[in-house]
C-alpha cells in the first residue's frame, strides 16, 4: 500500500543512520509497488540480541506497509565469517555448528517481525552448488584494490596483521546475495555499508536495479560505550529471561535511556517526545523513566505479566535487598557439585565462569559468599543461590 506522508518520513528517518538511494527508494515506496527488502544474518552465537532488533523494527515498518522482508540466514557465508578489525581471522565453523546456531534465530527474529510477510532462505542454497569456475568468475567482478579500500583491512595494514586469501571475497558473496534475491532494499548495520555497496554493483552487471540501501545505527551497549556484542559481555538477548532483560537494562548508563527507547522500541513519536522532555526536567528522576523503559522491553518479548514480576522482583532485591519471589525451584536428588547445577540451569556459561565469579565473590548461598569452586551439595538442603546480581536459583526438598 501507499505510505502517508508521516508513514514515509518516518520509515526513512527513524532508527536510519543513512541511506542510498533515496530518491528511487521513496518514488517507489510512493507508487505503491511491492517491494523485497533483504536482510541477511550469519549465525556465529546461539543467540540475537537488541542490536540485532534495530534492524528487525525498521523490517516490520516495511511489513506493514505490505512489504515482503527476506531473511537471509547465512548458512554458507557464517562458515568463515565476514571479517573484522579486531581479530586476525574468524575461525571456520563447519555446517553442522552453522546449523547448530541458527536453530532458534528465527524464533527470536519473530518476536518482532510478522513470519506471514517474511521469506526465509539460506544462501547455502546457491553457494553449495557453485562451481570453481563460477566462483571465479564472480571474483573477477572486483579488484584486490576495492577490497582493500575496506576500513578493517586497511587497520589490518596499518597494525601489520596477517589478511588471510579467503577473506576479501566475503563482501564479493554478500553482494551476490542481493542478485540471487533480486532484492530492492536492504536494512543493515551501519558496519555492513561496504559489503551491501557490492551487491549493487553486482544487480547492474547482472542486468537487475540496483538495491537501496538503509542503514541503521549500531545500538551502544550496557558498558556504554562500544556497540553490543556477545563476545564484548555487553549485550542484552532476545531471548534472555525477562528478569535478566529487566536487570541489564536498569544498568545502562542514563544517557542511553532516550536512545533505547528510540531504537529498541515501537513506542510511537508523541511518547518518544514526553520521554524527552522527562529526561531534560531536572525534576525526574531518570531510574523511574528506565524503569519504564525495562518494562517496555521486557512486555515486548515476554508480555506484560512477566514484566510486572521483573519489575517487582527488581524493586525487591534491589532496592529492598531481598529476594525475587519467583525464581526457578529445583530439587536435588542426588549430591551435586555447585558448578555442575549452576551450568545445567544456565546460571553459568561454563565452569571457569563459575570460578571467576567465586574469585570476585560473585556467587552467594543464602547471603553467605562461596569460597569453593568444588562445593558439593547434598540431597534434601533447601538455600537460595545467588549468581552475580540477578540470577537466583531456589532448592527446594
């Protein structure tokens, strides 16, 4: 359908840190053609995060304006990895641990985008079948020269770190997505602007238009400081539990607050506005109005019952220092090491998280810090334990 006035300006200005093509964009959304607007992701962690949302709002704008949204899931490209600046080389992952991770994208995905206008594809669907000859041919689109130009191999040089050979054709296979797709937009993190420039080179030697491209920006994360990442600790799941949304957002920096809102939310402009004025009278307090933001996020993926039991739970442990009144119960059947229950209820990641949090005194049996990393505990002990400053875990007989 045709957008209005205020449905156009704010599909492209929202959440948009730029965009190419933005004339040809805006007369078609204006004609009311239907449009295919890609996003691709490769599965590199079992789990997505807000930043990741950023992307996923602006997609469901499209979707309701009658847009289909291709998720492109990169069960081929995630193998190797689109590189980086920080690290010499990603590590190769084989398509059995690619699959492993994308099992349950798509159900975080869905928690924002509508799966009745959404078309999903794997790229190893053309990328299997390739050919020697025809990945060759697709190379030599390019120059090594324009795959140098790209930032992160120019910090590579600079710093004299090793560029492997497989890693400039990265943003060559991303491009050549968009043709296999015959996409007309795609929405990507700022970060990706190099590699999607490629695929419109790529549509005008394959005799398609050339795809418009938005970008969003990186969501900052709970440090406040460097863009969320899994691998950086700063980040808040989608499919975290919504106590630990609920406690990671109320740690964020009191800057982020409106930007959160603004990114991370569907809340429309008119509240939007209230919230800055909120935060610009001396008068508020910024907690109360990160509350509401914690439980904004938290009913979106969650609902609203159980962000009122985040809300309470938080208020009581930690502004009352007393325990949530729900937490997960467990019994024990059996003697058990403290390690091995914490990981089986995903408290800890790992057994040397577990040591590192008992070094800083992170893990505590009712209120009394543990000292040993080879605790075991024995049937029919009821305690609360207490993992960092959210994470509680009731034992029942």
């Amino acid at each position: 359908m045709k957008p209005t006035d205020a449905q156009l300006e704010e599909l492209l200005t929202r959440r948009v840190d730029s965009v190419i093509g933005g004339k040809e964009l805006s007369e078609a959304l204006a004609s009311g053609k239907k449009l295919r607007i890609k996003h691709g992701v490769d599965p590199t962690t079992p789990d997505l995060h807000l930043g990741y949302s950023v992307v996923y709002h602006k997609l469901r704008e499209f979707q309701d304006l009658g847009h289909t949204v291709v998720f492109l899931i990169g069960s081929f490209t995630a193998r190797f990895g689109d590189p980086d600046g920080k690290e010499q080389t990603r590590t190769l992952r084989s398509a059995k641990d690619v699959d492993r991770l994308a099992k349950d994208y798509l159900k975080q995905a869905f928690t924002v985008l509508d799966p009745n206008k959404t078309e999903v594809r794997y790229n190893a669907e053309w990328y299997d079948k390739m050919s020697a000859e025809e990945l060759i041919r697709l190379m030599s689109h390019f120059t090594y020269s324009q795959m140098m130009e790209r930032d992160m191999f120019q910090k590579r040089i600079k710093e004299k770190l090793e560029i492997r050979f497989h890693e400039p054709i990265y943003p060559v296979l991303q491009g050549y997505d968009s043709v296999m797709l015959k996409s007309d937009v795609t929405v990507i993190g700022t970060d990706q602007t190099f590699n999607e420039m490629r695929g419109r080179d790529l549509q005008r030697d394959f005799g398609q238009e050339p795809q418009a491209i938005i970008s969003v920006p990186l969501l900052v994360g709970t440090d406040g400081v460097q863009k969320m990442s899994q691998s950086l600790g700063n980040y808040i799941g989608i499919a975290e539990g919504p106590g630990e949304q609920y406690g990671k957002i109320m740690s964020i920096p009191d800057s982020l607050i409106y930007t959160y809102f603004d990114m991370a939310t569907d809340v429309d402009r008119g509240t939007l506005n209230q919230i800055k004025k909120q935060l610009a009278d001396k008068n508020t307090n910024p907690r109360d109005i990160k509350m509401s933001l914690a439980h904004t996020i938290v009913t979106m993926y969650h609902g609203g019952r159980k962000a009122d039991t985040a809300q309470a739970n938080f208020v009581r442990v930690f502004q009352k220092g007393s325990a949530p009144t729900e937490m997960t119960e467990v019994k024990l059947a059996k003697a058990t090491a403290l390690f091995d229950l914490l990981v089986e209820h995903k408290m800890i990641a790992s057994k040397t998280e577990g040591r590192r949090l008992i070094e800083q005194g992170g893990i505590r049996i009712d209120d009394v810090q543990v000292s040993d990393p080879n605790l075991v505990l024995e049937p029919n002990t009821t305690a609360t334990i207490q993992v960092g400053k959210r994470r509680f875990l009731k034992i029942s007989k």
